[in-house]
C-alpha cells in the first residue's frame, strides 16, 4: 500500500463526508477504494463524527505510531559524542570505535551515524610546521 501525505488523506476523506463515490474520489486523489476505506474508519475510530460535525482535525488523520526497535542516537548520547571530539584539537582524531568504548553503550556505527549528521567528515589531519630560526629572524 502507497504512503499517502496527510493533505492527500484529508482531501479524500473531505470527499468521502460529503457523498462522492470511491470511483470519483479514486480519480481525483489517486488512493484506491480500500484505502480510502482504512483512512475512513482509522478516523471514524479517533473521533470523528460525520453526523456532528465534518471537521476534520490533524489526529483523525495523521500517520499511526510504527514498532520497531528505539534508536540510541538519543540527546545525551548525541551531546557526549560531539562533546568528545569538539573537545580539543586532538579529539578530532579519534576513530569512531574509540569513542564508541569511551562512551559505552553505542556501536561505532551510531557515533559515525551522529557524526555525519551534525556535518563532520572523514579529513586527514594537517601540520603547520614550525618556524625554523632563520624563519623567525627574517620576520624580525
């Protein structure tokens, strides 16, 4: 079954309140007539009422919570990781593994994951030389 965007459901949902077919709905819309169906009684079992009022509200129509296993890339974990390697000039040297056992709990992967998100890239890390005392005295 397609996602359909929550402006799409409430259109067809719109028609379907006030008396168009699913044939009609179906090509004004594009959701097929079984679909329209699901959308139609999700909404009627959050609160909607058709004979009360057709007011359509955000919650009769919005998109159902999803199982699945909770991410870690949590505001703390988040925060620890960027904490660490903004942490000094030597942080950004750190492997995505080493920071992973430092913080514990998180595989290198959601700190790379973390990582990419806040904008960091994989760079080689750069040397200024320093001056040479011949350097120093013809600054001088």
């Amino acid at each position: 079954m397609p996602s359909y965007d929550i402006a799409t459901r409430a259109q067809a949902l719109t028609l379907k309140l006030f008396g168009f077919s699913n044939a009609q709905i179906e090509s004004t819309t594009g959701i097929q007539p079984r679909t329209l169906n699901n959308i139609y009684r999700k909404a009627i079992s959050r609160g909607l009422n058709p004979q009360e009022s057709t007011k359509i509200l955000d919650y009769h129509i919005e998109d159902g919570s999803r199982s699945g296993r909770p991410t870690k890339q949590g505001e703390e974990v988040t925060s620890n990781v960027l904490s660490k390697v903004r942490g000094d000039r030597y942080a950004r040297e750190k492997t995505c593994a080493y920071i992973a056992a430092e913080i514990g709990g998180v595989s290198e992967v959601t700190v790379w994951r973390i990582l990419r998100q806040a904008g960091f890239r994989k760079t080689k890390p750069t040397r200024k030389p320093g001056l040479t005392a011949e350097m120093k005295e013809a600054r001088l």
